[in-house]
C-alpha cells in the first residue's frame, strides 16, 4: 500500500509543480508522477542535510512541490530545445 501511495501522492505533487511553474512543460503522466516522486525525495534529502527533518520523516507537501518545481527547472535547462516542422 505504501508504494501506491507515493505514486499517488507524487502525481498530485507533479501536477501541483506544473502547474505553478510558468511556460509549458510537455510531458505526459508517468514523468509528471516520476517528476512528483523524484522532487519529493529531493526536498527531503536537502531538508535532512539542513537539519529540517530527521531522518526517515517525509518532506511536507510545500516543500515537495517545490522540489518538484525545481527538478522541472532543471529538466528545462537539460532539455534541448525541439524543432518541429
């Protein structure tokens, strides 16, 4: 149950995160729930080294979704830009 339950916790996260983050982000629903996923143990990696969170204590919904905006920025900046005919 648990496993479920962060795929559904991290597609609401990534949707949350697409839809704060302004410009258009193409992706479908598996990366917008691995975005989610990704970004949440992100922000609880980086609350943990800064002493936030103890370890094994999930990051709050705030600052997964921020996690999450900050992996789609990154993703952006990765990404090479795509031309269509």
């Amino acid at each position: 149950m648990s496993i479920i339950t962060m795929i559904i916790v991290g597609f609401i996260v990534g949707l949350l995160a697409r839809a704060l983050k302004p410009g258009n982000d193409r992706m479908g629903i598996i990366m917008t729930t691995i975005v989610g996923i990704v970004g949440s143990l992100l922000a609880g990696w980086v609350g943990q080294a800064m002493g936030w969170y103890r370890p094994g204590q999930p990051a709050g919904w705030i600052a997964s979704i921020l996690g999450a905006i900050v992996l789609l920025v990154i993703v952006a900046m990765v990404r090479r830009p795509r031309y269509y005919r």
